[in-house]
C-alpha cells in the first residue's frame, strides 16, 4: 500500500507543475450505503499526505465530506460507518442528532467552524427541484444541511430550511465538481458512486414497507424518474474532474447497509484506487486538464522508487 501512496503522491506532484501549490477540491458523490468505498479510498488519500483545501458533498458523500472536513480522520469516520445501524437510525430525527453529536465532539456547530471550507447540495422540492448549495453562509447549520442533502425521498421527510424544504441532492447534482470549482479548487480529485447513469436515488432497494405519505409531492419524483434532468450537469461534472475515481459496485445499491456488503465494498474502494493509478501511469488513462507527458514523468519518477509499476519511456 505504501508503494501506491507514493504513487498518489507522484500525481499531486505533477499537477502541481513544479509551480506554487495548486488547490485541490475534493468531490464526493452521493450513493447510500455505497459510500463504503469512499472511505477506504479517503484513507488512501489522506495517508498519501495529499492536502485537500475544499470538499463539496452530495448525500453520503455530503455525511462523509461533511465529518472530515470537521477534523474526523478516515478511519475515524470508517469506524463510524461500520458501527451505525443505518437503517434503525433512519427513524424519526435520529440521523440528525447523531450528526449533531459528532459535529459537537469536534466543537463544530456551523460551517465557518470546519477546519477545511466544506459545501453540500440538496434540492429544493417546492421550487420545480431547484438546486440548493448549502454552506454559502458561514453561519448556518452544518447537521442540519447535511442532514438535508442526505434526505432521501420517501424514506425521509424533507428538511426545513430557511423557509424551504429541501430533499436529497442526487437529485439534481449527484457529482458536485462545478461547486468545488466555484469555492477555488484548481485540481479536483471526485468519487463517483453513481454506476453509468442509473438513478443516483436506488427506489427499488428502499420502498417495501414505506410510508409514501412521508414525502409531499410524489409526482415530482415520478416526472424526475421519467425526464432524469439532472443527467446533462453530471455529465459535463464527471468530464470536468481532473482525476476521476469510479469504483464498479454492481450488485449493490444504496440500501446495501450489511455487515458483509459495507466490508466488501470497502474493499472495492481500495481496488479502485489502485486500478486507477495503474491506468494512469501506464497512459491508459489521463487527467483531463493536465498534460499527459508531465503526469507520466512524475509518476514514472514514483514508480522508479517504489518497484511497483513498470512505466515504459516516451
């Protein structure tokens, strides 16, 4: 694992262009229980020493971003991940209080008290599912923003929110990287858990046994299945990413909360990583803004010191 680290490492190097520092976003995107990998490839990430200046989050990824960017640690939040029975503390307020229990042990209240700026997103379900970028005003609530872009239709009520209410952020923007862009982030490194464009809200994993009458306006979700309107922004997000990590999860889906399945895809997360970083180096991939010749120079110097990856001269 090491030897990938350093391999990471390479990366940040060559992006950085042997000029001052770029800024690097963190995106990541929502999923559910899916966020498993995530974690494990934010492990990586942080070990590797990589430094992140901003994170933008929707759903899970807004819970994930929204606790690191509070000074848990990967593992930390890994641990919290693991423990949490997702499905009993998605009754009543319970997931509210957990956040505003974590939030507090970090002495973090509202955004402007995060160590990293952070950002999430939700939609708003009385405004024809307007986006909504919350954290734009340092001083409101960072539990109950995540809370809200988390908010899953039909599963949760909608959160109230300066006279809105506002439902889950997959909805309209599942892969914020236009809202890292826009908070400075020159180099964005995104998590995409979404598996080609399948709908970033899974129905079919989370309706047997639910209240429908807990979300206002079933039709908006219907005409939102039908029309997916949110797919043009994803699109144009996952091609503005410069270093895009999509880990291949088929097989789960968003309520696979199992002991079993979230090990597994933690795992998964890992394999991802390094499968990227592979592709990468070996010119089968590219970052998208950055010249390939410098990328393949740094990470060649990388793999030279680690034994790890033969990277063939230009």
């Amino acid at each position: 694992m090491k030897r990938v680290l350093l391999v990471i490492s390479a990366l940040l190097l060559a992006v950085s262009l042997n000029a001052q520092r770029l800024r690097v976003g963190l995106v990541l995107g929502g999923g559910g229980a899916k966020g498993a990998a995530t974690i494990s490839i934010l492990k990586e990430i942080e070990a590797s020493g990589i430094p992140v200046d901003y994170i933008a989050g929707t759903s899970i990824g807004a819970l994930i971003g929204g606790l690191y960017a509070s000074g848990y640690t990967a593992a930390e939040i890994e641990k919290i991940y693991m423990d949490v029975d997702w499905w009993t503390i998605g009754q009543g307020d319970k997931v509210y209080k957990l956040l505003e229990r974590l939030l507090k042990d970090k002495g973090v209240k509202r955004f402007r008290d995060t160590r990293i700026p952070f950002r999430c997103v939700a939609t708003d379900m009385d405004d024809d599912m307007e986006e909504i970028v919350l954290g734009e005003d340092s001083d409101d609530d960072l539990a109950t923003a995540m809370r809200a872009s988390m908010s899953v239709p039909i599963v949760y009520k909608p959160v109230k929110w300066h006279g809105r209410r506002l439902t889950d952020g997959g909805m309209v923007n599942n892969l914020p990287v236009d809202v890292a862009r826009e908070m400075g982030a020159e180099v964005i490194i995104a998590v995409d858990l979404q598996q080609g464009e399948e709908s970033p809200i899974d129905l079919p994993s989370i309706l047997d046994g639910v209240n429908f009458g807990r979300f206002g306006k079933a039709g908006q979700l219907t005409e939102w299945l039908r029309t997916r309107s949110d797919l043009p922004k994803y699109r144009q997000n996952v091609e503005d990413a410069d270093f895009y990590i999509h880990p291949t999860l088929e097989g789960y889906h968003m309520a696979s909360f199992g002991s079993d399945d979230r090990s597994r895809m933690l795992e998964l997360g890992r394999e991802a990583l390094r499968d990227y970083l592979h592709r990468t180096a070996m010119g089968q991939l590219r970052p998208q803004r950055h010249d390939m010749s410098t990328v393949k120079k740094f990470v060649r110097a990388g793999a030279a010191a680690t034994s790890n990856l033969h990277i063939p001269e230009e």
